[in-house]
C-alpha cells in the first residue's frame, strides 16, 4: 500500500477525468466485444474471445489501481508555500558547481514529474538532495555518474 501523495489541483482533475473516461467509455467497449466475441460460437478456440477478456482484466486492474492512488492522494494548496526552504511545489534555481550551468526545477509529486518542462520528482536523486536546504546551501546528490554539487540560488513559489 503506497502512502500519502500529494499532487496540484490540476493533476487530481486529470486522474479523475481519466477515470471517468475508463469507467465509462472503455468499459463498456470492454463488454461489447466480449460479447460480440461470444456470438461467434465456440468459446474454447476462440482468441477473440480470449484476447477480449484479457484487456477487460488488464483495464478492471487499471481502474482499481487509479482508484486506489486517488484514495491516498491529498491536494496541495499552492497559495500558502513556505519558500525559506526548497519544499514540494517550490521553483528552485541551482548551479551546478561541477559544470557551473544554472537550472531551474519545480518540485513535484511523482506523478507530476515532466523533466522537459522542468519539473523534477521529490523522490528524484536531485529532488531528495535538494529538499529542505535553503538559499546558499550546497547540496551533494548522489548520481549514476556520482556526486554532484548544486548550490541552491534561489527559491520562489
């Protein structure tokens, strides 16, 4: 059983709509070729039939899944975030004192995690070395290449 995970307004509107679109369109076509896969007689050497019935199971598992992580999901109020220190939801610039290369990142849940629109997970190896330091900080994160610095620059909500 998978813990609390926090997640904006926005991305718990998407999880719910993507469920309602499974529950309610996928399903149903689900159950129509199921039955339209029966009518063509004999259910032993029928693949259809077979294969039909194995995409219901497989989505009736994805939708218990999503409804599952909706039940531990908890909605983060974007208007009281605490910018001292880098925390989920901050927009936190870092230079790399390796490479010298300035980045910014928004922290995020797992499932808002978008590296080509600069949003880094907080269980990410950067997110987690980051997470709690504040402005001036240096963070050592441990990587596939090693260790890398990034000195914390600033942090904004």
């Amino acid at each position: 059983m998978a813990g609390l995970q926090y997640v904006t307004k926005e991305t718990l509107e998407q999880m719910k709509a993507e469920l309602q679109r499974m529950k309610g369109v996928e399903r149903p076509a689900a159950s129509r070729a199921i039955a339209e896969a029966r009518e063509k007689g004999d259910l032993k050497e029928n693949a259809e039939y077979d294969s039909a019935k194995e995409a219901q199971g497989l989505l009736e598992a994805k939708i218990a899944a999503m409804e599952g992580s909706l039940a531990n999901l908890r909605v983060l109020d974007e208007s009281n975030i605490d910018t001292s220190k880098v925390s989920i939801l901050t927009k936190v610039t870092l230079t790399n004192l390796g490479t010298k290369k300035q980045v910014t990142y928004k922290i995020v849940s797992e499932q808002e995690a978008d590296l080509k629109a600069g949003k880094i997970s907080v269980t990410s190896p950067i997110g987690k070395g980051i997470l709690g330091k504040t402005v001036g900080e240096t963070a050592e994160v441990k990587a596939p290449a090693g260790i890398l610095k990034f000195k914390i620059e600033e942090i904004t909500a």
